[in-house]
C-alpha cells in the first residue's frame, strides 16, 4: 500500500511539474505576438456578438428591447460644452459615407471597406481596396469639406454619414439631406487603446461585432504584452528621454503632455520632455523654450510629408539648431513619413504597431525580428 501511493505521490508530481512546464512554454513573448501571420477576423467566430468599451472615453452602449442604444461624445476633457449624441441601431446598416481618413481605416482593419460608399477627397489614400473601388465606381467622391456635392451624396443613399469634430466647413448643409450625422471622436481618445476601440462602434452599426471584437481583442493583447514586457525591465536603468515635433511656421510644434502620442512614449519606457504639458492634442511652443528643455533628449520623434527618403542631412538644413541636438548627433531620430505610410488611415486603430516601433527604436532587444511600420530611425545620406 505504501509503494503505490508513493508512486501515485511520483506520477501526480511529475504531472504537475509537467504542466508547469507546459505553461511556461506557452507563455508567447511580445516579439513572437509581432510575428503572427494568422488571419485574426478567421476567429472572428470564437468572439461574443455584443459589445463592451473598457478604454474608450467617447462611447457606451446599452442593450434594450427597442435596440442599441450607444452614446457618443467627445472625449476631449476640454470640449466641456460639447454634446452627447444618441443613436439606436435595429438592425445592421451597409451604406456609409466617411469625411476622415481614420474613419477610413475603422472599416479597414474590419475588411469592411466594401460598406464605404462615398469619400471626401484624400490626397493619400492607401488602402488597395478603396482605390478599387473608386476606379470601378462602387465609392464615389462626394467633394471637398466646406463644398460637398449634395446631389451626389444623396445619390449614394447612405445610412449615415461620419462627421469629424475637429472640421466644421459644410456638415451643416449635410443635415439638410436628411441623412444621418454620426461624429467619430476616435482620434480625440487619449488611451491608444481607447482611440482604438472605436472599432467596435463600426461593429455595432455593421451587425459585424464579432469581427470588432476579434479585432481590437488581437490590438489590446499584442499593446498589453509588449507595454508589461517595457515594464518588466531593469528599473535600475534611467528611462531614456524623447523630445517631440519640431518648428512649423511660428512655433515649436509638440504633442501635449496627456496626449495619446505621450501616452505611447511612457509605454514604450521612455521620459517625454514635456509630460508637465497639460494639453491633450498637439500644441506649439517657442522655438527656445523646447530647445533648452530638449538639446540632450535621447530620442526625437517627427513626422511629415516627404517625397523620396528623408534624412538627418534634409532634417538639419531645416534649421542648423537641429544637428546639436543629442537625439540627432546619436541618429536617434524617429520619423513618420505620412506620403509613405498609411498613418492617418490606419494608425490610430494600430498603436499596438505604433508602441512596437518605438519599443524597437529605444529598447530593440525587446523585438529583435520586427521592422518598424510607421516610425522608422532616420539616416545619413548615403555617399
């Protein structure tokens, strides 16, 4: 009797260290997350068909007898005077018309650009399907912000129409077509993951909530992941600093201290230089009083339209201050060139890609086998 309980004893350990092993070697580092092929909205089944806002400040939804009821409004904590807007879905919509580029990339990522129907003119539109669809006339240009062509945007018989709060030219005269306004606030969201999941409002006035959450459930896990490994780190080592924007026209232009941007600098492990800004948008200082603060940052984000590579030498010439600066003299500058990457679409229902590429810039060893999407560390001029 003893010897076979000290052998079950032997054989339930060995399981349980067995199944200890097990976990560990299923325990996925960010960098494997980066290298997933696997098409996500192929799950998209596993997921729940209702929805829930955890990070998104503009939004809540309530299920009633009568319908969806979602509330939107501007998340913005200095729009004290903006109003809250009500909408009830019944039932599933197809037609809509999008005035912005990230409300573009809301459908993207859910591969529901096929439910666009009109666009306002984008110089940069990168998404391939989009561009197919104008060509064969299956989306239609409905003009210019402050001049749209209401004929044609009664002709595309929308179910609603999306507005932006940070453009005014023109939405009223939309109104009087008689279709409804719905304003996207994502970009105002100051959580990365918040701004992202406005996703789930496209779901929800889709019928196409399981891809929603399919979706942002793979953005939060991969954002999550890689910010605890940052954590994670030796809290000995000096967090590096960064320094933001640089001169436009009349001033330094930084993005603010609560910013979604800043926030995405303290999650990538890094100090921004301007925490102390109060402001939750982009805001412009005077050239001097960034310089002082920022000459001896680590790193320096940019971003900007640019036709052809972009480099330290193109960057200088802009104003011969730059090249003194640390970040530039150690080619420790991050630039986004938007005539090159799908930003403005795609982005803001990317940060976890965004929060990779300044994890691979300021702590690489973190993601050795990922190539930065969107923020890449600009070089010298090849001679």
């Amino acid at each position: 009797m003893r010897k076979k309980l000290l052998l079950f004893c032997l054989v339930v350990t060995g399981l349980m260290s067995c199944g200890k092993r097990v976990q560990r070697e299923h325990v996925v580092s960010a960098d494997q997350l980066f290298q997933e092929h696997d098409s996500v909205l192929a799950h998209a089944d596993e997921f729940p068909d209702t929805v829930s806002f955890f990070y998104a400040r503009g939004l809540s939804v309530r299920y009633a007898h009568d319908g969806i009821h979602v509330t939107i409004k501007n998340p913005d904590p200095s729009a004290h005077d903006s109003r809250a807007e009500e909408i009830v879905i019944t039932k599933p919509s197809h037609r809509f018309i999008c005035t912005t580029a990230l409300q573009l990339g809301n459908f993207e990522v859910l591969g529901l650009e096929d439910r666009i129907v009109g666009m306002n003119s984008l110089r940069n539109l990168f998404s391939p399907r989009m561009k197919e669809q104008m060509q064969e006339g299956r989306t239609v240009q409905i003009g210019k912000e402050g001049n749209f062509d209401l004929e044609t945007v009664i002709a595309t018989q929308p179910d609603y129409i999306f507005v932006s709060a940070s453009k005014h030219g023109g939405f009223e005269a939309l109104k009087e077509c008689g279709i409804p306004l719905i304003s996207h606030h994502g970009y105002k969201e100051t959580d990365p993951l918040g701004q992202a999941e406005w996703i789930k409002l496209i779901g929800l006035l889709t019928g196409e909530t399981r891809r929603a959450n399919a979706v942002f459930a793979d953005v939060e896990r991969k954002y999550l992941t890689l910010k605890k490994e940052v954590m994670e780190m030796d809290s000995t080592k000096l967090r590096p600093s960064i320094l933001s924007g640089r001169q436009i026209r009349d001033g330094w232009y930084i993005v603010g201290g609560n910013s979604y941007l800043a926030q995405i600098f303290r999650d990538a492990g890094a100090r921004y230089i301007m925490s102390d800004n109060d402001d939750s948008g982009g805001t412009t200082l005077d050239f001097e009083t960034v310089y002082a603060r920022g000459i001896h940052a680590d790193f320096w984000q940019i971003d900007g339209s640019f036709d052809g590579d972009y480099t330290l030498e193109q960057l200088a010439q802009e104003d011969e201050r730059y090249a003194t600066l640390d970040a530039y003299r150690e080619g420790h500058v991050l630039f986004c060139n938007f005539s090159q990457t799908p930003y403005r679409e795609l982005a803001g229902v990317q940060p976890h890609l965004l929060l990779a590429d300044f994890v691979k810039a300021i702590h690489p060893d973190l993601l050795p086998n990922y190539t930065p999407q969107y923020y890449r560390l600009l070089a010298y001029e090849k001679q």
